[in-house]
C-alpha cells in the first residue's frame, strides 16, 4: 500500500488505513474514565516561608492530593511552585485552609473532567483527522504505538530494526527501534526513552515524532543523514507499557508502573526512582503507596532492569542518553542526586546551552536548562544519573511542555510545535557529540 503518492524509498512511517480504523474503536480516552474527575482541581501555590511550606506538607498528608509538581511531597519549600490535583470532595477542605492562612494559591483548571474531554482526541475526532494515513498530531494507545513499530519494521528495514529486549510486570513485549544506517560494523549509539512516567503522554508522542522525522529527512536533510550514517539511535517510545496502557483505560494520571506489593494493596513503583544510584534516598519514597515510591530493592521492576541491563551490555558504545519527560520546560543534566559538579560539565553545559537556544529559535519557547539537582529538585535513583554513573558521558532529562497552564493534558494542537522544537534540541545535542565532546 503505498501512501501520499510518495515511492517506497522515501515513504513516512504511516500505518495501513485497515489497521488505524480498527484501533479507533480501542476503548480507553477521557470519555471512558466514568467522570472521574468531575469537578476535580488543579491548584497552583507558592509557599512564601518554610512555615507556609510546612503547612501545606501538613495538609497534603491529611487530604487527598496528587501532586504534578514537585513529585514528592517532600520536595515542597519554601518558594518552590506546587501544582496540586485535588479530588472534588477535598477541594472544598483545601481552599478553605488556604484562605484561612493567607497562602497564596491560583486555580489552573476549575473542572479537570471539562479540560480533559475538551483537549482529548475522541475517537470521531481522530478518524475525521487520519484520512491520509497515520497521524502523528494526536496522542496514541500502546497498541497503537506497538502496531506502527511492527509497520516500520517491515516497511524501512534498511534504517529500522525492531526487536525485544523484555516483558513488563504485566507480560507486555518491551520493544525497541534500532535507527540508523548500516553503514559499519562499530557505530556510537544513543539511547533514546520515552513514557518512563505514564501520565506524561507528550514523552511517547515526541519518541514517534522524532524516528518519523529522521525516516522523512534521511535523504534531504544533511545533518539528520549525517547522524543516522554515523551514530546508531536505540529508540524506545514507551518504556512503562503497563502504566502507560492504564493511563489511557483507568486512571489518566496514573504515574507509576504496575507491579503488585504482597504487604500492600497500592501498586506499582516510580521507574525512575528505582535505579542503583543513591537508592531511596532523598526525593523518593519508602511507602509502597506514594508516587515517588522507589520499590522493595533497586531494578525491583521488569523494565527498569531489562534497559539497565541492554545498557550495561552496550555501554562501550552508547555515548548519550536522553529521557523525555513532562512537564516543566527544562533540559537537565546530572547530577539529579546531589548539589555537585560532573566531571565533563564544561562539555555538557555547552551542549545544554546550545540546544535550548536552538529549541527556543523555533516558537520563542524559553527551557531553563543546569544541573537536575538545582534546576528541578533533588531526586535519587534515577535513570540519567544511573547512565552517566555507568559510563554515559552525555545524559540528559528533557522536561517538555508546557510550564503547567495544561501540564499533563497538553492538547493534542501542541504536539507538532513541541515536537518540532525539541526535535531541533535534540539534533543540536547530536552533532555537538559528533564534533566536539569524546
């Protein structure tokens, strides 16, 4: 079948018609959560003092909140930006304690069902949308996702290979794409994942963003034939299948993985908490209920230990790794873990530096861009300071759109401006490694 007129060659990584309107029907978008989330909040606070911070940790703990940011409620202080999802039923509670203690508070979203449905694709939307083929403009389900994988396999075997490197808690295959030409048995490598966090659904959105692009550009772009002759891109669209799939049919701001706990009823563990470097320590969690939850040992969870391990096997040649993640509008470095310098800053800085101005000559879309650490929060045991521990000189965390007007509900119109932009991000960050940094 061929699409757009274009020869095979040069083809898009599109999906058969026949298959996209079957996965139309895939049940599992904002109309299928029961309005769960009706008359929900989300509420923006900025405590002024350690003993305003203090409060809100006090009341957090009493209510039921989810927090967006920052991902633990021990990362609240004094002058961080709090974003709070609170249930109906707790709003009420919440906002009269604020009032009562003059904290300073705005509501970002009054109605989060109504923001929900209004920036959703609904299945009629996404069928009068994808008439030409498959669309990368609209946020897709793992199946989806996984069905496009197995078409690019077939469809451009010259630069994709697709393969295996696992099963999730739940038995899903842990798929990779291998991008890039064939051009020599050794090749630098970077590693490339997305949907660590499974409510962050612009991450899997960017990872199909970016291997359509370098399959579009190949021939006519300089730079991206230059990256795929001469580095290897392990790609991996969605690295938390099990939370990612939940997210779309149960709960749509589900973070964590699935696994089950035999002490506890809650499930599921931080993926990127759970890696060997300062484990469980500061800025992740013990109690098998919190978000920020680090699990019973370190790559306690299937797919954080089946990447460590593909890392580990291929660490020689992997030279970069970048994560994508939402929402925050920042490019972040190591160390995540502590306040200290890394070895290579000078190189790694630079390259930060130039990416984000290169992200920010597109659209004017400004990312704060440093050391995790300072720049976002600390956090233990995560999988860029993990990577750059074991021998990845270049790791990066990339926290996309926007700073919190949608958060985690980017709708589905700024996927192609936040993918076009980052996509440049990345590039720059490519070419830096190609040029200058060994």
């Amino acid at each position: 079948m061929e699409f757009l007129g274009k020869p095979r060659s040069q083809r898009a990584a599109f999906l058969p018609l026949c298959l996209l309107f079957l996965k139309i029907l895939h049940p599992g978008h904002s109309h299928l959560y029961s309005s769960r989330y009706a008359s929900d909040k989300v509420i923006r606070l900025i405590p002024n003092t350690e003993e305003e911070a203090y409060a809100l940790k006090k009341i957090y703990q009493q209510l039921k909140v989810d927090l967006w940011q920052p991902s633990s409620i021990s990362q609240v202080s004094e002058g961080t930006v709090t974003d709070v999802h609170i249930p109906h039923n707790d709003s009420r509670a919440l906002l009269a304690f604020l009032q009562e203690t003059n904290i300073h508070y705005k509501i970002l979203m009054e109605d989060l069902q109504k923001v929900l449905e209004k920036g959703s694709s609904l299945p009629t939307q996404r069928s009068r949308r994808s008439v030409s083929g498959y669309n990368y403009e609209v946020y897709h389900s793992l199946e989806e996702i996984q069905n496009w994988m197995h078409h690019l396999n077939k469809t451009h075997s010259g630069l994709i290979h697709m393969f295996s490197i696992g099963k999730s808690y739940e038995g899903r295959s842990l798929f990779v794409l291998k991008l890039g030409r064939r051009s020599r048995a050794y090749k630098r490598a970077v590693w490339i994942d997305c949907g660590i966090h499974a409510r962050e659904w612009i991450g899997p959105a960017f990872c199909q963003w970016f291997v359509k692009e370098a399959l579009l550009t190949y021939r006519s772009d300089p730079t991206m034939r230059k990256m795929l002759n001469h580095l290897y891109f392990y790609i991996m669209p969605v690295f938390n299948v099990d939370g990612y799939h939940f997210s779309w049919t149960n709960d749509r701001f589900w973070r964590k993985t699935r696994s089950r706990n035999s002490r506890f009823r809650c499930r599921g563990v931080d993926a990127n908490r759970n890696w060997r470097v300062k484990w469980c320590d500061e800025g992740a969690s013990m109690h098998p209920c919190d978000d920020t939850y680090c699990g019973p040992f370190p790559e306690s969870e299937p797919e954080v230990k089946a990447v460590a391990n593909f890392l580990r096997k291929h660490k020689k040649h992997i030279r970069a790794y970048l994560s994508f993640h939402a929402y925050a509008q920042m490019l972040l470095y190591p160390y995540s873990y502590k306040y200290a310098t890394i070895p290579n800053f000078s190189c790694v800085e630079s390259a930060a530096h130039k990416a984000v101005k290169a992200l920010q000559s597109v659209y004017g879309i400004q990312y704060r861009y440093g050391p995790a650490s300072s720049t976002l929060y600390v956090s233990s045991g995560s999988s860029m300071d993990w990577a750059y521990k074991n021998g990845i000189p270049y790791t990066f965390a990339f926290e996309l759109r926007d700073t919190g007007h949608f958060g985690f509900l980017l709708p589905e119109m700024l996927i192609k401006p936040t993918c076009t932009e980052t996509m440049l991000a990345v590039k720059n960050i490519t070419m830096h490694l190609l040029r200058k940094c060994p």
